[in-house]
C-alpha cells in the first residue's frame, strides 16, 4: 500500500497518529478508498518520524461522525 500523497496542516502534536493499517480498519474501507479520500482532501494524512504516514485521530473521529 503506497500513499503519495503529503497534506501539510497544522495539527496538535500530542494528538494520536493511527497507521494507515489501523485507520482502514476502524474505517471499515478498502485502501484505494483511504487513498482517493486522501487525494480528494477528504481525509488529511500526515508524515511522521521515518516518512511514515498517519492519520490524526481527529481525522478518524470526524468520518465516524464523533
């Protein structure tokens, strides 16, 4: 699974990152779905340490409507 994708925004640094592994599952989506999110700006991803992709726990909470 590869995200090319690099939203930059500001986000609270001592918020929970979840792997995008983790993100797919709470989702309940399929990859190319997180991936088209991403591109379409639906969903913000961000880099973390070692180029490693994560999603704001923010983020999960606003798709599940929290």
């Amino acid at each position: 699974m590869q995200f090319l994708i690099c939203v930059t925004f500001k986000y609270n640094k001592m918020e929970k990152l979840y792997r995008i592994k983790e993100a797919l599952e709470i989702l309940g989506v399929h990859p190319k779905t997180l991936q088209r999110w991403a591109r379409e700006g639906k969903i913000r991803v961000v880099r973390r340490v070692g180029d490693i992709r994560g999603i704001p726990e923010s983020e999960i909470r606003r798709l599940l409507g929290e």
